[in-house]
C-alpha cells in the first residue's frame, strides 16, 4: 500500500488530480482515529494529511477559529480552554471505542459531523462551521463560507461537507465558531428511575426555560461501570440533567430543577465533567468489548420502547440514554448478533417507532455486507449520488466509506 504525504494543500490539490487522471482511489486520512468508522475501504493509496496541521488564525474577542484540518483535537481544546472557551458540541472521543491510539483532529470531527452530549442544547459540528478550503476529487481547490456567522448566500456548502465522511471533497482548512466556556456546571442525577419514567422526565426537564445543556439516563448496568463514585454507588438507574453558567444562575436552575423533579443528588464541577465525557466516549459505561456497538436516533418518547422490542428477540442487548432519548448506545453479543450484527431486528424496531441508527462497531465482513448508516429511499439514493458525481466524477475519494460502489 502506498502511503502519500502532501506537505501542504497545493501538494494535496496534485496528488488528487493524479488520482482521477490514473483512476487510483484513495482513502483519506488525518489523525486515523476514526478509520473503523464506516464501512471498510479497499484501496491501494492512503492521502495521508497529518503534515496538514496547526492553527492559523484565532480572534478570541471574535469566537471565531481557523486551523488546518489535521490540526489535533488536543491542540485546539488547549488553545481555547487558555482563553476561557470551548467547541459548544463537545466533540466526543471514540479512540477507546475503535481501539485505536491515533490523535482525532478538527477536520475529522466536522466531516463526520460528531457532537457529544451537548447536542440537544448546542446543536451538531455543521452547526459551528463557518468556513473552509477543500480540494474536490478533481483535484481543484476551492473555498466556501467565511469568517462570520451569517455568510451563506446560496447553498450553505459547509453543511454538505460536514457529514460527508471526506467522500465528496478533502479539507485541508476549516473556519468554525467557539463559544465561552461555562463558568460552572452541575448534574442533578435522580436514582431508580425505569427507562419509560426517566425519558419523559429529561424530555420535560429539556423543554423548561432552565437551559438543561445534558440529559441522560443510565440503567443499572450502565450505571455501575461510571467511575464517577454517586453514579456508580446507588442500587438502581442514575437519570441526570446538567445545568451549566454562571454560578449564581445554576445554583437557581439547579434548584428550580429539583423543585419540579424531587431532591436528587449533585456532581460538583469535576465529577460532572467526568461523567459526561464517560457518556461521550461510550465504552466506559457501556462493555463493548467484542461486541457490536450500535448508535440509534429514535423518536426520543419512543426510545425506551425500541430498546425493550430488541432486547426481546436479543437477550444480551445493553443499552444507555443520551439527548434525553434521542440517542441510544446499544450493544449485542457478537454471536447472538448473527451475520447481520443484528441490522435486521434494529432497524425494524426503530421503523415502528420512527428514526435511525448506525451500525458504529462490527468486524469488517459485517460492515463490508451490511448498510452500515440507516438506508436512504430510492430518491434520497439518487439524489446523493448524482452529489457525489459532482465533486468526486472518478470516485477516487474514501469510495465505498458510505455505501456500496
């Protein structure tokens, strides 16, 4: 397998031309942390872009954030944490999950559009995308955006690119919003509570005026593996809302919460910080080992129904709540799964109830023959492919990462 190394975009821009001209596709690559993301990629050329790397321009004052798309998550996070700030949708950290110790970059996140528990609140990665350069798999470059928020006329390219999973362009630079960090937060967790009591308990809790930036619920299982020691020491569930700001407004909130909900107990600032990254990176509460991982999106009041209708026909499903429900972490025995890692059952209980769901872990002959992202209607097929005849006509950019080629 040959291994190329642009050392810059321009470099980027001939080695994609050299691509489509030889009919050479390639699987692009920054940090690597997310390669088992998708579907398996059979090519004979890895676009390594880990030289792409380092921020270029940060107007704190601004909120604004323009770095190379290789750029570290690490890097980034320290930069803004310096200043008091932050990525709102809190990009999770899969390296445990995929068992890889490769570095997530910035560009990696936004063109897998990743978002932690913050999601319901904040919103998703495409949400804080102003701006970038890209090469096309023409091997042309091109731009889209800008540095401020409203910048779109015509078609808003950036929530087309984010998502893309790099099959329609690759990013070599990315402009994004950044927001304060909060100065406090707090999570109210409630014990004890069944899976079709605490949904409507966090989706009630999200529609307050209370500004609840996190809301999961945890069953017992999920709930014993936290090392956070008030998650993992009661007898039953652990349901929990974060309330985050200024230290006098959450101390309100936080009581205006319980108030509503009845008295629970409280993580202080670093034992909620703890707990949500947990619930983001998934395998600390959650057994994947060996297991097949799927991520579902249900109709949130409808989640707990989803996940008793498949751990009735799969008896060794675990599951935990994100999104106040609209994010499900669900695992299955690899051999209880069965050739399908269990697609067929998943997804037609969430066809019932309404929603979608990837399938995140599973050996690569499962993910190789099953649609590893929900399946699209023939027109919505269409559509997404004559998109991708646009940028990438020669196919020779992460070809088969989404669907079948």
């Amino acid at each position: 397998m040959t291994v190329l190394r642009p050392a810059n975009a321009g470099e980027a821009e001939d080695m994609i031309g050299w691509a489509m001209a030889e009919k050479q596709p390639l699987e692009i690559v920054a940090g690597g942390s997310k390669r088992a993301l998708g579907r398996p990629m059979r090519t004979d050329h890895i676009l390594d872009l880990s030289a792409l790397r380092g921020i270029i321009d940060y107007e704190p004052a601004e909120l604004v954030l323009t770095a190379k798309a290789a750029t570290p998550m690490a890097e980034i996070e320290a930069q803004l944490a310096a200043h008091g700030q932050m990525l709102a949708f809190e990009p999770p950290d899969w390296r445990i999950l995929f068992g890889s110790g490769d570095e997530p970059t910035l560009g990696g996140a936004l063109a897998c559009n990743l978002a932690g528990p913050r999601r319901p609140r904040a919103g998703s990665a495409r949400d804080f995308f102003l701006g970038f350069a890209a090469v096309n798999g023409r091997g042309e470059a091109w731009k889209a955006g800008g540095k401020v928020v409203k910048n779109v006329t015509g078609y808003d390219m950036c929530k087309l690119q984010a998502g893309a999973f790099g099959t329609l362009s690759l990013l070599t630079e990315v402009t994004l919003k950044v927001m304060p960090k909060p100065e406090t937060s707090c999570t109210v967790i409630l014990s004890s509570l069944a899976d079709e009591i605490a949904i409507p308990t966090l989706l009630g809790a999200l529609n307050t005026p209370h500004e609840v930036s996190g809301a999961a619920h945890l069953p017992q299982a999920a709930a014993r593996r936290s090392s956070v020691e008030a998650v993992a020491s009661g007898l039953g569930a652990v349901t929990a809302l974060r309330i985050e700001g200024p230290e006098p407004s959450v101390k309100d909130r936080v009581e205006a919460v319980e108030a509503m909900l009845g008295r629970g107990d409280r993580l202080d600032r670093t034992a909620s910080e703890r707990f949500w990254s947990e619930a983001a990176s998934v395998v600390p509460l959650l057994d994947a080992r060996g297991r097949i991982v799927w991520r579902l999106c249900p109709t949130p009041n409808q989640a707990p129904g989803v996940v008793h209708a498949i751990g009735g026909e799969l008896h060794s499903a675990e599951a935990f709540y994100d999104w106040g429900g609209g994010l499900v972490w669900l695992t299955l025995e690899a051999d209880e799964a069965g050739a399908d890692g269990g697609a067929g059952i998943v997804r037609g209980a969430l066809t019932r109830a309404g929603g979608h769901a990837m399938l995140v872990v599973a050996p690569d002959a499962v993910r190789a023959e099953v649609p590893v992202f929900e399946p699209k209607s023939a027109a919505i097929d269409s559509l997404e492919r004559r998109i991708k005849q646009g940028f990438d006509p020669a196919g020779v950019l992460n070809p088969g990462r989404m669907w079948k080629v």
